[in-house]
C-alpha cells in the first residue's frame, strides 16, 4: 500500500531563515505531487504541483520554492522566511490517471516563522 | 463569494445525532470531494462522487448536480467524528481543486 511522510511535523524559525520541508511517499511510482498550505479559517491553497521529476508548476507567486529531484520526493524550500510564511503546510500525492483521482495527505507541518 | 461554501461553518451536538454538512459550489464540475482533517492536522478523503450517494458506514455523502449542492450526513454521531468536514470540487474547465474553507465538528458526549 501507498505512503506519505511529512516531516517535520513543527517548526519553528526565525525569519530570514531559510526553510526546507521535505515530502516522500512509498508504495507508487511517478505520482502527482502537491504542496498546500492552510490559513486558520481558511480553504486550503495549491502552492505547487508537480506531475515528474524536476517538473514543477507555481500556483501562487510567493517567496517559496519546490523541486522534486527524485520520483518520490518533494521539497518546499525558502531562502529566506517571511512573517507571513507561518502556517500549516501539507504535502498530497495522487495518481496520474484520472483528474479525480483523490488526494492523498501527509500528516502536515506546522511552521511558525517569529 | 467563494466558489465553494459550506455550512455551517462551526456545528456543536451531542452524542446519537444526526449530523448534516452542506456544500455549495458555482462552478460546473467533474467531482466533488470530501475530506476530514484531524486535531492533529492529518487529512483522510472520504468520498468522491459524480453523482448520486455513497455511504461508507456511518457516513453518507450525496449531490445534487442541478442544484450544485452536497450534503455529508453522520448518523449516531460520536465524540470521535470531531473534526474539520472538507468540501472540495474539481473544476470540468481547468481540472483544478477547489476548496471550501471546512466545517468544524465538536460532538459532546
């Protein structure tokens, strides 16, 4: 069976530090992959998806950045976190063969930017 | 106004009720999804539908594609389905996600 891991579960960093959030996922190969964060009281927001290696579309133009340098691994980076970059972040796969595949989720990060 | 709307946006009842979450959406779609996110924060789907109603124990989902309009119902409600309900529709133009802002779920015992 399939697999997400998502770590670490908090966080807490300074700003103008630099971020590295790192997702993998087990049990499939060349899945769709998903970054989100979530707003308290808010819907969640796409921030990058990436449908191959080293392919990775922006949904939102921030101060993050994502690669995927292996099949199954993604990463939600930042040079330098913003106050405003603080939230809760979720990694998501799903399969390649139908739009409405169903997402699956890691357990999140919660990253809090002081 | 969002594209997608639940209500309501926070729901208190006792132990044994019967629990109904609504899902309106604007936008013409392919699927509609739900979703329960977790104290923790973990996210579980569970349904996807085109059409009609699914039911996976003691969760029932259905739409309404004329109306645009989803319901989640939970019948004998107990503290354990505490949680954020999730809407969320995949758009038939662009394929991308939608997502409603979720619903907060206390059961008392």
């Amino acid at each position: 069976s399939q697999t997400i891991h998502q770590w670490p579960a908090t966080l807490v960093q300074p700003v103008g530090s630099p971020l590295s959030l790192e997702c993998t996922v087990e049990g499939t190969s060349n899945p769709n992959l998903y970054w989100y964060r979530q707003a308290a009281g808010r819907g969640l927001q796409l921030l990058f998806y990436s449908v191959g290696i080293g392919q990775i579309s922006s949904e939102v133009p921030q101060n993050l950045s994502a690669s995927r340098p292996q099949d199954r691994q993604f990463i939600l980076s930042s040079k330098k976190l913003l106050l405003s970059d603080s939230g809760f972040y979720l990694c998501a796969w799903s399969f390649k063969s139908s739009y409405n595949s169903p997402l699956h989720f890691g357990n999140g990060t919660r990253l809090t930017v002081t | 106004k969002n594209e997608v709307e639940q209500s309501p946006q926070n729901l208190t009842a006792q132990e044994g009720e019967f629990i109904t979450i609504n899902c309106s959406y604007s936008v013409g779609i392919s699927a509609l999804h739900w979703l329960q996110q977790h104290p923790g924060g973990g996210i579980v789907s569970l349904f996807m539908l085109s059409s009609g109603k699914k039911k996976h124990g003691r969760l029932i989902a259905t739409i309404n594609i004329q109306e645009k309009h989803s319901s989640l119902h939970i019948t004998a409600s107990h503290p354990r389905d505490s949680a954020v309900y999730i809407c969320a529709v995949r758009s038939d133009s662009n394929y991308q996600l939608i997502w409603g802002a979720g619903t907060k779920l206390i059961i008392k015992p």
